[in-house]
C-alpha cells in the first residue's frame, strides 16, 4: 500500500468512531478522553487491513492519527524493503 492508502484507511476506521467523528490529524486523542479500549479496538481494525502488527505498547505512546499513519506507514515499508 502507499503511504496516502494508509492514511486513507486509517483516517476512515477512526473516522468510523464517535468519539473521532471531528477529530484533527494531528489533534492528541487522549486529551479529548478517548480510552485505550477505543485505540485497542482500532488497531486490531487497522491491523487487520494492512496485514502488519506494531506492539500496543508501542502504539499508547502515539495520541494522533498522524503518529499512527507515520507508524504504519514506515512498518509496511520496512517489510517490503526487506
């Protein structure tokens, strides 16, 4: 997948959400009172789509779409590289 696929996807399970209906890129989900269920629940979704798994810990430290696109992005890149 390119990188604007990513984000597309990415963007659009978030999106799928309530609580990140009017979320901004870059807006830190957590400050907004988003739960780690929530952000679990998505990265199984996103995971699931792209074929690819980051650790969750991993993934708690990121509190934007933007960290979760550059994230998934440079993992899917990692492996087709390799």
């Amino acid at each position: 997948m390119t990188p604007q696929q990513i984000q597309n996807l990415i963007v659009s399970l978030f999106k799928e959400k309530e609580s990140f209906k009017d979320i901004g890129l870059d807006e830190d989900y957590f400050d907004l009172g988003v739960s780690s269920l929530t952000i679990v629940g998505l990265q199984i979704q996103v995971e699931e789509q792209l074929g690819v798994n980051l650790s969750t810990r991993d993934l708690m430290l990121l509190s934007t779409i933007n960290q979760w696109v550059q994230a998934y992005t440079a993992k899917c890149e990692e492996l087709t590289s390799a």
